[in-house]
C-alpha cells in the first residue's frame, strides 16, 4: 500500500507552565504492530523522514488543520522510536490543549505520515519510508497509562486567567524556544500505539438490493453497523459514474513489428543516380547453369605459344520495385487528436514499409536461393544444415562466407531448447560448458550459431521447423539498392481530407542463388 495517509497515537507528557508537550509519537523499528482500518502495520527503523526545520511540523487538535495548537521544537529518533516536543499557542484553543492534557481527558499524541514506501507481509504492512505531515493531540491514546505527567499549572491557577485570547501564529513564533525534557522510555513504554489511515474508504462485500434495503432499514432504526455498511455501498464509483470517468493516456498501444533483420545479412547500396525502373549489372558466372567462360592459365613450356581462352560474360537486368502505402484522413483528426494521430500514423506506416520489403527479401531467398541437402529437424540435422550448405555456399561463390543464418521465430525457440545427451543446453548454456556450440538466448534476437551470426526474422512466415524456415546467406552475394522513404501528402478541399503516402524503392538481387542456402526438412 503507498501513498497512504497514516495517523500512529501515543503518550506524551504535558508541562502547562512552559507550553510544552512532549512524548514519543511513533515507535519505529521495535516491530511493535498497530492495528489501522486497512490491517496491521509496522513501522521500520529510520522509516519516517523528520523536516530539517521542525517548526515546519504543526501540532493540530485531532487531525484538523483548521484548529492548529502550536508547532513542533525538537525531534529526536531513539531507539524505540521517534520523539518530540511541541511549544502551544498562547491562545484560548492552545490553553485549553493543555488544560484537557494536563486533566488526562486528551492524552495522546498522533502523528499523520505519507507512506512512501512500504511492502506486505502476510496481513502486515511494513512501512520503510513515510513523511512526516502534522501531528495532533487526540482525546484517546492507545493505553491508559499513556497519560499526562506533568501537572505544574496546579500551582498558579490564576496564570491561566491572565493569558489574552490571540490565536495568530505570529505569537506562536516570537515565544521564546523551550528546550525539551529529556524523555525517559520508561514514562511511554506503556503507551502501545494504534494506528489509523484516513483516507481508506471502508470495504465491504458486494450486497444484494435486498441486503441494501434491509440495511437502509435498520440503519433508519439506529443500528450503527448497518449505517457504516449503506454509507460503504453508496460510497462507490458505480454510483458515480459521472465524477469517476475514466483517464485517457497518451501512450500508445501496438503489436506491429519493427525493423528489418534480413537485411542485416546482405550487402546494402543506394539508388540514388540511378535513373528509370531497372539497371543492368555486368557478371561472370562459370558454375551456373549457363555457364560464362572465364579466362584460363596454364602450365606452358619454354617457347609454346600460351593457350588463348576468350572471357565471355553477360549483364543480369535488375527490376527496381516501389513500395508505398496510403492513409485518408480528416483535418480534424490531425488537428484535435491527442496523442497527435500524424506522427502515430507515420509510424505505422514506416513499420509496414519496413515490414513489405523485409518480406520481399525473404521472397527473393526463397525464389532464387538453392535448395540444401534436407536434413531433420533437431540439433544434429541443424549442425549438419550449416556445415553441409556453408561450404556449398563458399564453393558456390567462389569464395564467399556463408555466415549469416537467418531463423524464423519457431527456429529460434528450437535453437534455444536444444540440449545434448546429458539434457544440457547446447546455445543457452551460462558460462563455460564442454558442449557450448554458441550462444543465444530467448532475450536476445542475435546470437551465434556454429560460428554464424544468428539474425532472427519475425516476417518469416512459414510455421514450424519446415523448408524456408531458416536461410543460410553469404553477405557478399546479395545486394539491395534502396531510394530514401518519401512522404507524400494531397489536401483534398472538397472533402475537407488529407491523402498522406510513404513509398520508396528497392531493387533485390541474388546472383546465381549459390550463396543462399534454404533450409530444407527431411
């Protein structure tokens, strides 16, 4: 429970002739309990933050703020608790403060803190940081022996008649400051404190319209409890509906994905220059299935002619495709929303840009990539997945590494669960293991496999540990070329609507397809 207001009553001692009052006003750190209106509660030590002024504090008649007293003079924290001593106006409420203090009928002192901090512990709060707000003289202290000690004013009666009836705090503040009487434990140690938290509106089990009747009744009749229980039932948000409407917040809530993890595994260029809707590139493939021819060295003799082998080579067309997404909005939206529609609209639509050519990737892997030699799926088939494909896709290439492994989210959470013979886990073992193949866990959407960086790619689509469900990529084969993102917007007058657009676009490219290795299930 936080941020609750707490009251905590105890003894004090009373001195009429110097306006003082003293005593201990919570006990803090002796695991004392106090029963409150919301359960049991206990103070820790150091729990309650005292004011470096204590004249900031207040001393109030039982908790209202419209009948000040006087104002505190000292704090001190003991080790049973908190004490202090309060110097009282030199007004009528003040006089008789202390009269009915002196007399025992107001003998208790009990202070209002704010929780700040505090934590359960079976039907007991423990409260481990409070601020001290006012303290008040109350009528009933928690046991009878809790009384004033101190009854000097018997002495010289008459003084009482002689004091002018000002209230004001300026009196209050140009009395001389009265040093506190060293407070024994043994003049409080009876005065077990009760606790009570004011602002905690009484619960009650839901009731019946004929339970609330029969309590309307009996509480019509004089009856106190069934009084408290229609008092409770009516004290509700459903019976107010109109002063409770619910907060609306600005925090936005949504399940789109964001960012492209393929992309990551492959060689990234610009479009900028490039004009049209495609461009060629010039290459030379010698283990396609067309195959190019490339120029040739030989071992040749002293005096022989060298052999001549003319270089043949062709240039691949590349498609440049655009991407875009559009939104028809009124002025008003854009003018009165709050959040600010606009700027939430941009981006979910960067996300399902980002989402449309991330899948268009996965597309291009899947249509021109090669096939891997089908293996099963567990840990076995998976290392055999990368050391079969990774030295095809290096023979394939002429040269370049396979090291990028890009895995669907069911991929993902198979890596994370595969264990060795012992039940050990082979890629999320926690420091140095025997068996440690890598290292990914389920916090962690990168990792490393076998010697590959892991990259795991939600807009994969496919379910399970099935045929695409995982690629191995060579960087150096693949390349994108990708125009900044533009952003398009048409007031259209007639309807008093805004057409706001995001597009950009992107040309893919896989070369012979050797350095993409699909995966492929058994």
């Amino acid at each position: 429970m936080e941020n609750q207001i707490i009251t905590f009553s105890s003894g004090l001692i009373a001195n009429v002739e110097e306006r003082l009052i003293s005593g201990k006003i919570v006990p803090a750190g002796t695991g004392e309990v106090g029963n409150t209106s919301a359960g049991k509660v206990v103070f820790e030590k150091g729990a309650i933050a005292l004011p470096e002024d204590p004249k900031s504090v207040k001393l109030l008649n039982q908790h209202d703020s419209r009948q000040p007293l006087g104002k505190a003079t000292q704090f001190t924290e003991q080790e049973d608790g908190v004490y202090a001593s309060f110097k009282v106006s030199r007004s009528n409420r003040g006089t008789e403060a202390l009269i009915l203090a002196e007399e025992g009928l107001q003998s208790g002192l009990s202070v209002g803190v704010e929780v700040i901090k505090s934590k359960q512990k079976g039907n007991v709060m423990f409260v481990s940081a409070a601020k001290l707000l006012e303290v008040s003289l109350v009528t009933e202290p928690a046991f009878k022996s809790a009384q004033v000690i101190d009854v000097a004013a018997e002495e010289n009666p008459e003084a009482v008649e002689e004091i002018q009836p000002t209230e004001s705090e300026a009196v209050v503040e140009n009395t001389p400051d009265v040093a506190a009487p060293e407070v024994e434990a043994t003049a409080v140690e009876a005065a077990r404190p009760t606790v009570s938290i004011t602002n905690v509106r009484e619960r009650i089990a839901p009731i019946t319209s004929g339970q609330y009747l029969d309590a309307s009744i009996r509480a019509a009749l004089g009856d106190t409890e069934a009084r408290r229980k229609v008092m409770a039932a009516d004290d509700s948000t459903s019976t107010n509906t109109g002063l409770t409407l619910a907060p609306h917040l600005n925090t936005f809530l949504t399940d789109t994905f964001t960012g492209r993890p393929s992309f990551e595994a492959v060689t990234r260029g610009s479009l900028a220059g490039i004009t049209g809707m495609s461009f060629t590139i010039p290459r030379l493939f010698t283990n396609a299935s067309t195959a190019d021819t490339a120029p040739t060295v030989a071992d040749t003799n002293e005096g022989s002619a060298p052999s001549e082998t003319g270089m043949t080579s062709v240039s691949d067309t590349i498609n440049i495709d655009k991407f875009a997404g559009i939104n028809e909005v009124s002025f008003e939206l854009i003018d009165r929303s709050q959040p600010a529609f606009l700027d939430l609209l941009m981006a979910e639509l960067r996300k399902a840009y980002e989402k449309a050519t991330d899948a268009a990737l996965i597309a291009k892997f899947t249509s021109s990539g090669t096939a891997a030699t089908s293996t099963a799926a567990t840990a076995a088939g998976l290392q055999s997945f990368i050391a079969v494909e990774g030295a095809a896709a290096y023979k394939g290439t002429g040269g370049a590494f396979a090291n990028k492994l890009i895995a669907s989210t069911d991929q993902w959470a198979a890596i994370n669960g595969y264990t060795d013979d012992s039940k050990r886990p082979l890629y999320a073992a926690q420091g140095q293991t025997q068996n440690a193949s890598g290292a990914t866990v389920p916090t962690s959407v990168v990792g490393n496999v076998l010697g590959t960086s892991l990259i795991v790619d939600h807009n994969i689509t496919v379910s399970g540990i099935v045929d695409e469900s995982a690629f191995l990529v060579a960087p150096q084969s693949v390349y994108t070329w990708e125009s900044p993102q533009t952003e398009l917007r048409v007031n259209l007058l007639g309807t008093g609507q805004i057409q706001i657009m995001l597009y950009g676009y992107l040309a893919l490219y896989c070369g012979n397809g050797k350095g993409v290795r699909r995966y492929n299930l058994t």
